[in-house]
C-alpha cells in the first residue's frame, strides 16, 4: 500500500529596489580622501587622457607635494609660502573632458620656478585654494621676521631721549675758520692770535 508523501512548499518573498552594497563606496578616482592626514586641505590626482602617468598632488598649511611618473616616481615639495603666483592654463581639449592644468611659480634663490599640476578635476578650485594658502603663509612668515627683527632691538624709554653723540673736533677746521673771521673782519690779529695758540696747544 502507497503512503501519500505531503511536501510543504515556502513561498520565496521577491525583493524588489537596489540592493543595498557589501562594501562602502570607494571615493572618486580623481580625489583623493585626505584619510589619516588631518593637516591636508586640498588633495587630488591628474586625469591625463592616456589615462597613464597621472600625477599626485597634496597641499598642506605650509607644503605643496607632487609625484609624478610611471615606471619611476619623482616625488617633491616646495614651501608654500615660496608661491608667488598661480594660474589655470586650460586647452580645448581639457575643458571638454572637464579638466585643466594649474601653473604654480615658485621664489627660488636662483629665480622662479615653474610646477605644472597636470590635467585636474575642477581646476578652478584648485587654483583658489594653492592661491589662498600661500597668501596665509606669505603672511605669517613676514610677521615672524618681523618678529624677529624687532626682538634683537634694546628698549628705549619713552621718556628719555638718546644723549647726543660727541662729535670729535678738527682742529685743522678751527684754524681754518679762525683765518676766515679774521680775514673778514670779524676777529683782530691779537684775537686770531690767542686762539690759535689755544688750538694748537690741544694738539
């Protein structure tokens, strides 16, 4: 005899809208999070059209760093208080594609310098914020020599002035002067007498 076997079927409940991710969304390739480094205030990578060699770019209160290459890093810095100047340099194609270069100059002591930041996202910002930073910093580091300079200078009591430097005497120009008043008139010959003596005495 056959035993009917009852198997319970579950209903699957279709979940519908995006599915929420596993992972955290990563930042956008062109910005870089400035994760771990509190003093960056501006961070971000070149978006060159090959899409090779793009370039790295921080900016901090008192440091602007690059790197720079593809089989080879060229990583530097430069004072940010040495900027004297930057501007946006931006070619037909770079403002289709949405992206620009920033032109920095740089106080050296052999002249000016110049650092291209190639093709960056929103350039204009970019330009802004090296431009703002470096006039801060231009800034306190006038203020410090300032400072500096002044602090090595003794205090001067308002109410007392400097005494007067003495002056030395030419006593080749007293003579001299002496045979001018003589001469007009001013001093006798018994007068002019006397007192040369009394010059040349102190010789």
């Amino acid at each position: 005899m056959l035993v009917p076997v009852v198997v319970e079927s579950q209903s699957v409940q279709q979940v519908t809208g995006p599915i929420p991710p596993t992972m955290p969304p990563s930042a956008p390739p062109h910005q870089v999070p400035p994760v771990g480094e509190p003093g960056v205030l501006w961070s971000a990578v070149g978006q060159p059209l090959t899409g090779i060699g793009a370039g790295r770019y921080k900016l901090t209160a008192t440091m602007l760093y690059f790197e720079r290459g593809v089989l080879s890093t060229n990583a530097q810095q430069v004072p940010i208080a040495h900027v004297v100047d930057v501007d946006l340099r931006q070619s037909l194609t770079q403002k289709a594609r949405g992206v620009g270069s920033v032109v920095v100059k740089v106080q050296r002591t052999n002249g000016l310098e110049l650092v291209v930041l190639e093709d960056l996202p929103d350039p204009r910002a970019a330009v802004a914020v090296i431009n703002q930073t470096a006039q801060a910093a231009r800034l306190v580091e006038q203020q410090r020599m300032n400072t500096h300079h002044y602090a090595g200078l003794p205090s001067l009591a308002p109410s007392m002035p400097p005494a007067p430097v003495p002056t030395a005497v030419d006593p080749i120009a007293q003579l001299r002067q002496l045979g001018e008043l003589r001469d007009a008139g001013i001093l006798t010959e018994v007068e002019f007498t006397t007192k040369k003596a009394e010059i040349l005495s102190r010789l």
